[in-house]
C-alpha cells in the first residue's frame, strides 16, 4: 500500500483526490474531497487517539460518517468521541476496519501497523491525516495558519475572532480549546474553515487553502527537512496554491523572505513597513497592550490575556486576517481581550503568592527561549524549569541551538528524550542537552533520566517566590501536575505550621538518617509546638494522608522509595527543650538523648550516664525502649506525655504504661511529645567517671562509620553482634553496604549505598544464621518507606 501521495512535491503535481489514489495493489478511484464532504461513508481512523486525529474523527461524524478509530491507549478524547458515535477499539486489531471503506492514519503510526498491513493486502484505499484535512478543506473557504511556532494558539484565535464576528467558521486545531469547545468542529452555516497546518513532515503543501498565514519559518523537523532551503520550498509551494491573501509575519526574516515578492500578500509587525502594525506596547505579567493601525490609519487599542511579545505577533496576524475578511476592528478586539489560552500554552497549574507553575509545550530552541523569555518576565524571584526533549532526531539535529536556550532559567532539570515515534538514537539522551548547557556556561543544569522523579527533582530545589515551568511536547506536563496536586497540600501544611515551622516537598531522608540512606519524604513537616503537632495529626486524619514521625533517624532503614504521606519531624521550639526540675530531668521529644545525660550530669542525678551512648533523641528512644550499657530507656521514664490519633494530649505515668524489650506498643499509633526521667542523686566524679566508661565502651567495640546502630535484637541465646562476628560475616558486603569489621551488628554505608543494598545484606545474614545455628534474627532497626 502507498498512502495517496507519499510526497509534498508529488501531491502538488497530481492533487490527490483528484485522480485515482494509487496503491501497490491496484488503482482505487477517489474523489477524497466529495467522499468526505458529500457522501457519507465508514472510516477507520488508525491512531485515533493523538491530538491531531481526533480532531479528524470530530469532524468526519459531524459530517455524517460512520467512524471507528483504534490506538493503544483511550483517552479522556476518546472518550468524549465515544459519546458522539466513535467506535473505538483499544488495539489496532484489522477487523476492527474491516468494513470500513477508507483508512486514514496519523503520522506517529508505522507501516507494519496491522490495520495498515491488511488495508495494503486488500487494496482497501488509505489517507493521512493531512490529506483527509486538506480534502475536507476544500469543502469551504480554507484559512490555513502555517509557521513553526504558535500555530495553535493562533488558529484558535482566528476562529475565535471569526465565531464572534458572525461567520460561523469550522474550525481544526492541534489540541484541546476550551475556549472554544473541542479541538475540531463543523458548522455547516459558515464558510470559512480555519486549520492548523502542520509543516513537519511536508503535508502542508496538499492544502489549497484561500487564505494563508505564516507565522514563521525557521530549521525545524529536520528529521524531515535536508535544510532551511528545503523547507522554505514547500512553503513556497503553499503559496503557489493559496489562491486568496498571504499573510506574513514582517518581522520574522524567512516569513518576510517568502511574502515580500508578493502582490497579495499582507504583512504585519512591529516594523514600520508592516500593513497592520502594532505600536506603543505593553507587556504585563498574563498579557499586553497596543495599538493597531493599518498602514497610516489607526484602528484602536487591543488587549491580550495570554502572555508574551510572540503573542502580540500572534495576534496582529489575526487580526490582519480577519480585518480583510471583513470583521469590524472593535469586534476583533472585543474577542481577542477574551481569548484563553490552549491548554499546554503557558497553561498555568498553580498559582500562589509563593509559588506559579507554569505548563508549556515549547520544544524547541526558540519557544523555549521565548516562553523563559516571558517566564522571567513575570518577575518572581527564580526561574526553574524541567525539560523534555522531544524526539531523538531534533534533540540530536539542534543540541547547540539547545545549549543556548535556557538563558533565561536559575535552574535547569532535564529529563531524557521522549521518543513520539522514533527508534532511539545512540548517545542522545538528555544528558546530550545538560551538557550542551554546562559547554555554554550555564551552572544550573542537572540530569534526571527517569521522569517520574522529575516533579520530586525540581519539588526539592522550591524556595518561596519561584516560577516552576515544565517544557516539552511529551508528557513532562503530568509532572507539573503531580508537583502542582502536592503544593496544594504543602501549602496548607505551611498555614499549620506558620512562619516558624517548616515544610518541604521531596525531602531525601538519606540526609535524615544517621545512616544516610533512604528515599524522599512527600511532605517534610517541623512543626515547633505541640499544638501544632496537634493540629498536624487532625490534619492528616482529615485528609487521610499518611503520618509517619521521624526523630534523629538513628534506628531507622527507609527503602529508596522514601515516604509517602507526611513525614512529621518534631524539632526546635519546646520540642528541643531539656529542663531539670530536682531530681526529674523533663526533655522534649526532639531533644539527644545523650542532652539528658549531660543535664544529669549538670543537676547530680546518676543513672542516666548509658544515654551518652545512644545517637538518637528522645522520641526515637521512648518508641523502641532504647538501651546500652545494659540499661534501658524505661527504667529511668516517670511519665510520658503524648498526642492520640486525635491530637488530644495525654500525660501517663510509668506505671500505667506497657513496655517490652526494645518495643513500646502505645507510639504505633500515638505520638510522644515530651517525657520525664528521673535517675538518682550521685556524686558528679562518678557520673563523670560512667559517662566517660560508656564513651570508652562505644568507641572501641562501635564504629565510627555511618550506620543505623545495632541492625538486629539480641537473640537469647547469644548477642547479635557475637554470633555474626563467630559465621564469618565481618566486612561482608552487597555494593557499599558492609557488614563492620568493628561490631558485627553495626552495618556500615561505605558512601552511596541503597536502602535496597542494605535490605539484602540483612537477608543475607539472616539466612546464614539460620541455616549454620538454627537462630531467627529479628531486625532492631525500624525498616519503612516504599520500594525504590
Ligand atoms: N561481640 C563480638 N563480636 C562483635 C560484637 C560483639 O564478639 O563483633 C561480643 C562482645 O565482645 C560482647 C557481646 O558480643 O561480649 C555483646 O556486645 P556489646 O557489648 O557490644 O553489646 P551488644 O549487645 O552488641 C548492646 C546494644 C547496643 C549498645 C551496647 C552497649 C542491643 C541490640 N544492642 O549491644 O545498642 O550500644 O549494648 O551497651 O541491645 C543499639 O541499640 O542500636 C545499640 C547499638
């Protein structure tokens, strides 16, 4: 099978509908344009999901025609098709066309697609996509918007200035209007219909519209494209077939180069040579302002809510067309002023005083360039991006242009290629693009290859006042999403916790742990008062998010997953607070343990010297009954003051509490606030004499090294630590997690390892120990978070 024509040059020779449509098989006769316009048929549309062919299925049912479609993957679009009489198949499976009497297909689709393949076997006739659009086209006076940038948003204004000024026009466009409803229509009154062009891959020059206008023309798709020469000669070509006006962009020097020459064509521009001019503007943060005139003639004031000077040129092209086709200047400007903007063009996400997430499909260097340009524009305090390539082809073609295009970001995080329809490129990632960046004298740029980091990267990195902007024709934008869905929350958890407390997004609790490792935290909280503590906890019941509260992390393995939910870390405020009352020694849960040690030391209270030994705080202590020295943390506890799952607070006495070995049930599900120890009044020499005996002991039979302290509980039968050293297993490793040779219960991370590095250490020694003693060790260390 062939499509009906295979090339832009071919088409121009022999317009495709209207002779026979040739296939390898054999000749079928088509009058695409009266097929699709006048009769009514069965279509199957082959990647009926992408933007640009649902736009096509739209507008064949609005014109009558029995239509299925089949992708890979419904969407939201398919959907809404589906409720209008799309028949949708969720696999490109040949009987879903089978009685379809025409096959159109996307670009993005291969030619082994098995639709494809039996259309091709049963000489079943086929079109792409620009070809179905240019026929159904024809059917009308065509406007066709063509450029390499700012296609959409300008088709979409035409129409709308055409809707509003009375003409009823049809309208296509390549994505998601609100504005305007649907990303295509029919409308049968009019007689206008206004299409997006698509240049990238040469159909363009099968359009024979009335009017053109060219935004710009610039090295673009050259996966497509020898050159520029290459490209400008199908715009060429376009123009040869416009049988009405073309309209140009003055100020763009490939679009003046090709409408300069020409008797009817109609320039406008900043330029003072324009025919329709803008003057006097204004750039704000979400729009502008400025004055039109044509030729000598003012025609009044136009105000734009979308921002930027590229739409400023967007505009005064839509508003030279619509003007010669005759809609009055006041009108144009009345509905310009309410044009919103596409969904993925400067779509904002997010918007508080503190921060503004901002969506753009730029994708290539000079979007990018113009949308940092009005990004920096907007004026809060820095500007992050995260970038996905787009394509293997254009990243590797257009890497320098790249370099130099994010000028105008603080920080830069890219991501790798998203691939659209190509096989990959060896060594074009993007990495390939951080580089080009760093080789320009940019020090902002990083690398994340997986995406689905991308919003934690860049969530990380937030301070108050910065411009989050996601770039990229991929699906960087659902990562926008994502960081936008959790700023709702850290937003409301930053009212909780007020100008003292504070909150992060994504923080890595590798550096929360003593033994630096783990995944991040959702939302990192610090509150500084108990009743925000408290109000924290309510919060989280409300919402039904997750809680989990973290001290000094000396106990704990977080899986690289980290932690979903809210990870609350009582810290400063009263919660550092060590008081000595007499003989009572009261110490908030965010204080070291070792703090109540000293203060015992301070007020002559023994007793309390093995605490020296225990990196961790008090919270962490009181839930796993910490101990050393053959002490343990209970035995010097008086009361406990804690919040329940509701936030109320409660105060215990020892007494009434239940403790075990290295466990104490009641903080699963209630959370510590302060405690009281007591110990017993000693001469200071002997306090001294104990504290210095405990630091001697942990210095010399404990590493120095990172670690989470003794991983396992002591078996009965013999001390953890006795039993590994006695299998051999000192210094034994998986990557950088090892077994110390100091401690056999200690493992140590030698520098970068991995929750799941650590995970498979313990299981190792685990199972040794079970298989040469017949011993089941049990983990000491609190093992949390989510797979990485
Ligand atoms: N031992 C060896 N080889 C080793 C390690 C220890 O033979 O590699 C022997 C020691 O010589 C000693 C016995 O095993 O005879 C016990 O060792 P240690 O005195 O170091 O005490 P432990 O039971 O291993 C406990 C706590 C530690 C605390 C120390 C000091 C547990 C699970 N561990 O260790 O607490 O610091 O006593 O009092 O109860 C912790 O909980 O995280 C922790 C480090």
């Amino acid at each position: 099978m062939k499509p009906v024509s295979e090339n832009p040059s071919a088409a121009a020779q022999s317009p495709p509908w209207t002779g026979p449509v040739a296939t390898s098989e054999r000749a079928v006769p088509l009058d695409l344009p009266g097929f699709l316009t006048r009769e009514r048929h069965r279509i199957h549309l082959v990647g009926v999901a992408g933007s640009g062919m649902s736009g096509i299925a739209a507008l064949l049912i609005e014109l009558g025609h029995t239509v299925s479609g089949s992708d890979k993957v419904g969407t939201l679009e398919t959907d809404r098709l589906r409720r209008l009489g799309l028949r949708f198949s969720e696999q490109h499976r040949p009987e879903a066309a089978d009685g379809a009497d025409l096959i159109v297909f996307s670009s993005a689709i291969k030619s082994d697609n098995p639709i494809l393949v039996s259309a091709r076997n049963g000489g079943k006739p086929t079109a792409r996509r620009a070809e179905a659009l240019a026929a159904i086209m024809r059917h009308k006076h065509g406007v066709l918007i063509a450029g390499m940038h700012g296609k959409t948003t300008t088709s979409a204004m035409t129409a709308l200035v055409l809707r509003e000024g009375g003409l009823h026009p049809s309208h296509y466009v390549g994505a998601e209007i609100p504005i305007l409803g649907t990303n295509a229509h029919w409308d049968s009154r009019g007689e206008y219909f206004v299409a997006e062009g698509d240049e990238s891959d040469g159909t363009i020059a099968l359009f024979r519209p009335e009017h053109t206008l060219i935004l710009n023309i610039e090295e673009e798709h050259l996966d497509f494209y020898a050159d520029l020469a290459a490209i400008e000669k199908v715009f060429a070509q376009l123009i040869t077939q416009t049988t009405g006006k073309v309209f140009y962009n003055i100020d763009d020097k490939n679009a003046a180069q090709v409408g300069r020459s020409l008797t009817r064509g109609i320039s406008y521009g900043f330029n003072d040579n324009a025919d329709y001019r803008a003057l006097d503007i204004r750039l704000r943060n979400f729009g502008s302002t400025f004055r039109v005139s044509h030729r000598a003639k003012e025609l009044g004031e136009a105000v734009l809510n979308v921002p930027g000077q590229h739409n400023v040129h967007n505009a005064l092209g839509v508003i030279a067309l619509a003007s010669e086709l005759g809609v009055g200047f006041e009108k144009i400007a009345r509905s310009l002023a309410t044009f919103e903007h596409a969904r993925r063009r400067f779509e904002i996400k997010y918007d508080s005083p503190r921060f503004l997430l901002v969506d753009d499909y730029g994708h290539h260097p000079t979007e990018i360039r113009a949308t940092l340009g009005t990004a920096r524009f907007i004026g809060r305090k820095r500007v992050l991006t995260m970038f996905q390539p787009h394509r293997y082809s254009r990243t590797k073609a257009l890497r320098t242009e790249f370099g130099r295009a994010f000028d105008d970001a603080d920080r830069v995080v890219v991501t790798d290629v998203y691939p659209s329809n190509e096989a990959p490129i060896p060594g074009v990632t993007g990495q390939m693009i951080v580089d080009e960046i760093a080789a320009h004298g940019h020090r902002g740029a990083s690398y994340e290859a997986r995406l689905e980091r991308l919003h934690r990267v860049v969530g990380n990195m937030l301070e108050s006042g910065d411009l989050v902007l996601s770039l990229g024709a991929g699906n960087i934008h659902e990562q926008l999403s994502a960081l936008a869905a959790d700023l709702v929350i850290a937003e409301k958890l930053k009212q909780i916790v007020g100008e003292d407390g504070e909150i992060r997004l994504y923080e890595p609790l590798s550096k929360h742990t003593t033994l630096r490792v783990g995944g991040p935290a959702q939302f990192w909280v610090e509150p500084r008062s108990e009743n925000t503590f408290a109000e924290l906890i309510r919060f989280c019941r409300d919402e039904h998010l997750p809680l989990f509260v973290m001290g000094r992390g000396s106990n704990l393995l977080i899986r690289d997953g980290g932690i979903r939910g809210v990870v609350i870390h009582p810290c400063g405020g009263d919660f550092d607070k060590v008081e000595i009352n007499g003989a009572e020694i009261t110490a908030g849960v965010g204080a070291k343990l070792k703090e109540v040690a000293y203060a015992g030391k301070a007020a002559g209270i023994g007793g309390l010297e093995w605490m020296e030994g225990i990196p961790g705080a008090v919270g962490g202590s009181l839930r796993m009954n910490a101990g050393a020295m053959g002490a343990q943390t209970f035995e010097n506890v008086v009361r406990v003051r804690y919040l329940d799952a509701s936030g109320e607070a409660h105060t215990k006495k020892r007494d009434e509490l239940e403790v075990y070995y290295r466990n104490f049930p009641l903080l699963e599900k209630n959370f510590a606030v302060s405690a009281v120890f007591c110990g017993k009044p000693a001469p200071v020499e002997e306090i001294v004499r104990k504290l210095e005996a405990s630091q001697h002991k942990r210095r010399t039979s404990q590493p120095a090294a990172k670690s989470a302290g003794c991983i396992f509980k002591n078996p009965d039968s013999c001390p953890a630590g006795k039993l590994i050293d006695e299998l051999g297993l000192k210094n034994s490793r998986v990557g950088k997690a090892r077994v110390s040779e100091v401690h056999g219960n200690f493992i140590v991370n030698d520098g970068g390892a991995t929750a799941t590095e650590m995970l498979e250490l313990i299981q190792n020694i685990r199972a040794t120990a079970f298989a040469r003693r017949g011993i089941e060790l049990e983990t000491e260390v609190q093992i949390v978070g989510e797979p990485g």
